[in-house]
C-alpha cells in the first residue's frame, strides 16, 4: 500500500484483502508488523476457500519521514505460509498558518 504523502497525525489505516484460493480453509495465525509503528489486525475466523476477508494495518503517523514498512503474516497455506506486504510513503509536518497581521 502506498500512503503516498500524508500529515503527520493522519489516519495511518489501509487494508489488504486476503482471498483464499486453495480448497481448504485458510487460517491466518499471526500477522506482524516491522516495528511497534505498524500494527496489523487480522482475521481471526479461517477464511473459506474461494472467499476473501480484510487485514487491517495502522501505521503510526507521528512519526514524520519515509514509511517503509512490512508486515509479515503467517498461514496454514501449504504453498506460502509465509507472505509479506508492505507500506510505504511519507509523513510531512503541516506547515504553519501565516500570520494574520494585526490592524
């Protein structure tokens, strides 16, 4: 996911779809993230085969500077148990409103 540019306290939320193509239930059994600055939310329920659900991912955006994150998720799929996404983009500080001179 690229956040592209956002300010630093913004809503640091995006979402991946997970989708089942195998013919057995899909159980996610842990999702982590790179740092305590990206945290995900997985599904907790097995996905059924053919089915999709969301993982929710929250980075910290109080941080200003470069997202270049991942979290890392783990699986009962027999040919990727393991799969990594990522995050990236940038936190800017808001610049300050001019000052309003004084009549």
């Amino acid at each position: 996911h690229d956040y592209g540019t956002i300010e630093k306290g913004a809503d640091g939320s995006c979402y991946f779809t997970i989708t089942n193509t195998g013919d057995a239930p899909l159980t996610i059994t842990r999702a982590k993230g790179s740092c305590g600055c990206t945290v995900p939310d997985w599904p907790r329920e097995p996905i059924a085969p053919g089915a999709s659900a969301k993982m929710k991912v929250t980075y910290d955006s109080n941080r200003p500077g470069n997202i270049n994150k991942s979290v890392t998720i783990s699986s009962n799929a027999t040919n990727f148990p393991t799969k990594v996404v990522r995050i990236k983009g940038k936190v800017v500080v808001p610049a300050a409103p001019a000052p309003v001179p004084a009549n």
